[in-house]
C-alpha cells in the first residue's frame, strides 16, 4: 500500500490541533467539491484525498494509529492481537536471535516490504488454522450539502456525486444548519470482504434575507408607519408559504412582537408540525412632514399636554 501523507494533503503539520484539521478539511472540500467541478476527475480525486485525510486525522483513535503506523493503521489491531498471541513480543521484520529466543522487530519493518503482506504471512492462520483473513471496515466519507433556507422547508430528493457514483438522497424538511445524516453504505469499501463505510453528509444552510431562525421557530421584523402604530390597522406579512393579514393593534409600540403559531419552520421528521414565526414591530418615523403636518403634530402634543 502507497503511503499518503494526510498532513499534506490537508496543508498542516503532524501536530495540528483539531480545529486547524477541520478548517482545512472544511476550505478544502469545498474547494474540491464536485458540483463546484463537474467533469473535473482531478478536482473528484482531490476530493477524495481531502475525505480520505479528514477521515482519518479528525477521529482520534485512528489518527492515533496512523501517526504509529503510517499506511498500516487499518492494521494496527490485527499486529496487536498477533502480539498478544505470541506473548508480548513485537514483529516485522526478522531482528536476529535474543535472550529470549529470537524476535522480530516492527519498528525496523516497512522499509523493505509491506505490512499486509506481512500480516498475511505471518498471522493469516491464526484463528484455528482456518486461514481467514480479518475483515475491515471502509472508511466514512464526509461531505458537505449548501442550501438555503426555503431548500429544507419540504423534502425533497436530490442527486449529489460521490467519488464518480451519483446518489439520489432524500432531504427531510427541517434539517439544521450544521446537521449531520447517515447513508448507510456509500464511503469507502471494505477489505477482505468487510462491509462498507458510511456517506456522511453535513448540511450547511446559508443566512436568510428576511428570516433568522431559532431552532423550529422563525424570527423576522417588519416596519409600520407611525399611524398604523397609534391608530391600528394591519399589515401584510411574508410567510414561508405565502402572505398573511396581521392585525396591528392600536398603541402598538416599538419592537412589540406578535406570534404568528405554525407559520414556522417544519419539525425536522414529524409531519405537519411547525415552529412559529415571532414578528418584531419597528416602527418607521416620518423625517419629511408638510407644514400642515406639523402643525398637526403641534396640535396633537398641545392636547396631550392639556389633559
């Protein structure tokens, strides 16, 4: 197996945080993504590597074994398990007789030959003398989904290329930014017949221009004319499914709020449950009035002033 340098790949040194990794991986990977790069087969493989390393460097365990191992990580509990077999005494390549009677050296290993073959070798055997070879797991592969807002307000289907392969996902309404999904099967395939590893894809939903969201529940401010606010009336609203009459009571003040229940967002797998959406009143001052207007306003403040 050729040894890939998951440090480089990413641009960091062996001793980077994990923030520094999963910024990387992040600039990277949208940097290589393939909707980004169609019929691009070196940005796809590019891709690839960046899953590949993040994969790899963002799980602590395995990064664990791949800083010990190099390309052999995926190997490193099968040296273990053999180790513990023979007593503790460590393999590779042949170091010469001992005082205890003769060992092998893995640290001296890996210049010479490869791992796996080794392994094969040496420990294929093992196990009641079956020959059977341990299965490993494919590795996950990560990806990133950019949507908007109105995007995940219903389900929808959607094709996303995948290490050449298109898969047609389903995108359940409601999903958060930053929310992560499983499809089972579609990362990295296994070996010896191992099952395959996981598509792991994380959506990221961009700001919206009229609504901020908190959690199922929708935020959103509109303006009134001062005499909307001191007399009453209503108002018409935008809604995520279309426009609303909202009553404005008399006297309404600045910043007053109103719910609006179940014209929020869609709770994310559970069918006709909504958030609500908050309207926050602010109120628009004139700063251009007619003389007329004025004296009006005089008027208005001699009379308040007289009660």
């Amino acid at each position: 197996m050729a040894y890939i340098d998951y440090y480089g790949v990413l641009g960091l040194k062996k001793d980077a945080s994990e923030k520094e990794i999963k910024s990387a991986y992040r600039k990277l990977a949208r940097k290589y993504h393939p909707d980004l790069n169609p019929n691009d087969k070196e940005a796809n493989k590019k891709f690839q590597e960046v899953n590949e390393a993040n994969e790899v460097l963002s799980d602590a365990d395995k990064r664990k074994k791949y800083d010990q191992y190099g390309e052999n990580w995926q190997h490193a509990d099968a040296y273990e398990q053999a180790k513990q077999q023979q007593g503790g005494r460590t393999y590779s390549g042949y170091s010469g007789g001992d005082a205890g009677g003769g060992g092998f050296n893995f640290e001296n290993f890996g210049d010479g030959g490869d791992f796996s073959d080794y392994f094969q070798s040496m420990f294929g055997n093992m196990g009641g003398g079956r020959g059977r070879q341990a299965k490993y797991r494919g590795q996950d592969y990560h990806s990133e989904l950019h949507l908007n807002l109105l995007e995940v307000t219903e389900s929808h289907k959607q094709t996303l290329t995948v290490n050449g392969k298109n898969i047609r996902i389903t995108i359940p309404a409601g999903v958060e930014n930053g929310q992560t999904i499983k499809i089972a099967g579609h990362g990295g395939a296994g070996t010896n017949g191992g099952p395959a590893g996981d598509l792991l894809i994380t959506f990221v939903i961009k700001d919206d221009p009229q609504f901020k969201r908190d959690g199922n529940n929708l935020l959103k401010t509109v303006s009134i004319d001062l005499y909307t606010a001191v007399l009453g009336g209503e108002v018409i609203v935008d809604t995520l499914n279309g426009k609303v009459k909202v009553p404005v009571k008399a006297g309404t003040q600045n910043g007053a709020k109103v719910k609006l229940k179940g014209k929020g967002m869609p709770v994310y797998k559970k069918d006709k449950e909504f958030g609500d959406l908050y309207i926050n009143y602010q109120i628009d001052i004139p700063t251009e009035l007619t003389e007329k207007q004025k004296e009006l306003f005089t008027e208005l403040k001699q009379s308040q002033q007289n009660l």
